[in-house]
C-alpha cells in the first residue's frame, strides 16, 4: 500500500512563498524509477495538474498557470519530492495533492495517469 504524506501547507500573502513536500512509502519497487507530481483543486473547481517531475529530475513539466514561478525537486534517498512556489496568487489557492503514477517509467501529467494520491494539504493565499 503506497502512502504519499504531504506537509508545508499554509496562509501566505500574494507575492509571498510556500514550501510543500512529500513524503512517499509503502512500495517494494524503488520511487526513483517513479515520476512524481502535484496537482491542486480549489473548491469548486477541477483538479488541475501543477508539475510533474520524471525519473531523472531534470525532466520536468509545469502548468501553464505556475511555469517561472514554481519549482519541483526531488530527493531520492528519501523519496521525497518538494513544490517551491514563489510570487503565489490568490488564484494558487486550492488543497494541493502528491501523486504517483500507475506506471514506472514515464512521464505523466494526466490525473487519470496517477493511481496513489496523499490527503492533500491546504494552500491559502491572500490578497
């Protein structure tokens, strides 16, 4: 059974800074060979994907909306992946997920590519 723990959620003003992490465990087969990735719903809205992080951390692929402005890295040794988000908005706002992929390998940024998913943690940004 995969466990995704996330943790760094908050309050922040616009303009301001969060850190968010995510801790994974549970699985015999290594995460490295896992991409990782973070979505966020606000209510009322759809999970919308955020970034997602390949097996090699150099492979990286952003939503339009975060792109210069957020972050993914990963640590391997402790199957880890981090969300840096800078210059946040109010329209960051939204419970922000970890998800790990169904298959090994490849990149992914389609939900429905994602079969184990944490409790999410609360991102809030004032204006």
């Amino acid at each position: 059974q995969v466990q995704l723990v996330e943790s760094g959620g908050g309050l922040a003003q616009a303009g301001g800074s969060l850190s968010l992490s995510c801790g994974a465990s549970g699985r015999t087969v290594p995460f490295s060979i896992y991409a990782m990735g973070w979505f966020r719903q606000a209510p009322g809205k759809e999970r919308e994907f955020v970034v997602a992080i390949g097996v090699s951390s150099s492979s990286t692929h952003y939503g339009d909306s975060v792109k210069g402005r957020f972050f993914i890295s990963r640590d391997y040794a402790n199957n880890t992946v981090f969300l840096r988000m800078n210059r946040l908005k109010p329209e960051d706002t939204g419970m922000y997920y970890c998800a790990l992929p169904t298959r090994p390998w490849d990149m992914v940024t389609t939900a429905s590519d994602f079969g184990s998913w944490g409790q999410g943690t609360q991102v809030t940004v004032s204006s």
